[in-house]
C-alpha cells in the first residue's frame, strides 16, 4: 500500500494515504489523480470508488468530507518521488502498516475488503 508521510500539521511525522483538496473547477477524479501525481511522482492508475468519508471530527482543521478512490499498479511502479506536503512516500505490505493519520485505518479496512473481493471475482474467471 502506497503511504505518505504528511510533512505539515495536522499530523505531521505520521503516515497516511496520499490526497488532499479539491479545486472547485475539478471533479473528483481529477482530484484523486492531481494529489497521488502531486505527492508520490505517480501517474494514476485506473481508479474506482471506494467509500465516501464524512464523520464530523475527522480532520481536526474543520468538517471535510472525502472521496476515497483506489487503483492498482504494476510491481515496476517503483519511482516514488514525495513532493507537495507529502515529506516522503513509501510502499508498504498492506499487513505491515505503521499507525495512520486522520481516519484513514478505517478507510485501510474497507480497501483491503474490496480487495479480497476483487480476488475472489478473479479466482471465480
């Protein structure tokens, strides 16, 4: 799993799933792709929704309400290089995580569900 470690506060020092802001003249989707190419150097892959994230008091700046997307890459998308307010990106065994900013262990739970879904999908082809 594909982690930044967040060079501003909140959270700095700690580990968390790479995104950020929307500009008000950009979908979703372009979002998702813009902050991961911002952050990590990587160019998204084909993304799918995931979950919508909207608990009050999930970001200790104020209300915010977050798209969660998710894509696959091949093992040679290595080249990561932390930009942004991301001060590193790293790749990580999805078993092996460190402890993660804002709420993003609950959005690590629902990724590794669909996950197993998807495998299961491909075992049944």
């Amino acid at each position: 799993m594909l982690l930044i470690l967040r060079g501003r506060e909140p959270f700095a020092g700690s580990w968390a799933l790479p995104g950020g802001f929307m500009e008000m003249d950009e979908p979703f989707i372009e979002t998702a792709r813009r902050e991961l190419r911002e952050e990590t150097g990587l160019t998204a892959p084909p993304l799918q929704f995931l979950t919508l994230r909207d608990a009050p008091g999930r970001d200790p700046r104020g209300r915010v309400i977050t798209v969660v997307f998710w894509g696959m890459v091949s093992e040679d998308a290595s080249s990561l290089q932390a930009a942004d307010d991301a001060a590193q990106a790293k790749w990580f065994d999805v078993n092996q995580l460190p402890p993660l900013a804002f709420d993003h262990e609950a959005v690590v739970t629902l990724a590794r569900a669909a996950l197993g879904e998807r495998r299961a999908r491909m075992d049944e082809a």
